[in-house]
C-alpha cells in the first residue's frame, strides 16, 4: 500500500498525482475517492490536470473522457481504458494499492 495524503488533504473536486511507475492519480470526486493511471491512454497527459465532474475526468489534452470508477473513456478520441487502483483510508489517511497487472481495468474501491 502506498501512502498519499491525509484524507482531509484532499478535498472534494481535488486530485492528486502520485510518482509511482506508471504515474497514479488520486480523485476525490463528491467525497468518492478512486484511483486510476494518470496518464491518458490516448496521448501522454496527466488526467490529475485534468477536470473532474462526477466520476468522470476530462483530459487536458483533447477531451478524451474516462471514468473514474472503471478506467474506460466515455468518449473519443480516446479508445483504450486507463488502469484502476484499489483505495483505502486507514487512520485518516489515504492509501493505494496499485493493481497488479498492468493490462487490468477493474473498479477502483471507494474508502
């Protein structure tokens, strides 16, 4: 499990990027937290730059939509899904534990 911040860090609306390898991001969307890859799978962008609405996080880059709570995009031009990420809180703090295999996309768990 990887550390990321305390939980009362990351308000409502907000992301942030962890440098793991690949790069992981950390929303907290209406109070929801979940975790996906953070780059797109379209073309390199950090979706943490991204905006948040709901569960779903628009690219920086060309819109591409994806949603949180699977990795799939919702719209185009992107076509493959981002990984998710399993997220715990324990004692206030936010903690990750990455997926195990990279091809994988299975729903992120909410603390």
């Amino acid at each position: 499990m990887i550390p990321v911040c305390r939980l009362v860090d990351l308000p409502a609306g907000e992301s942030v990027r962890l440098d793991t390898t690949p790069p992981v991001a950390v929303f907290n969307a209406d109070g929801e937290l979940f975790a996906i890859d953070d780059t797109c799978s379209h073309q390199d962008a950090s979706l943490s730059e991204g905006w948040l609405e709901g569960c779903l996080v628009e690219c920086p880059l060309h819109a591409a939509s994806f949603d949180l709570r699977t990795g799939r995009p919702t719209c185009l031009p992107a076509r493959k899904p981002v990984r998710t990420h399993e997220v715990h809180v324990a004692d206030g703090m936010i903690h990750v534990r990455l997926a195990a295999d990279a091809g994988a996309t299975g729903e992120g768990s909410a603390a």
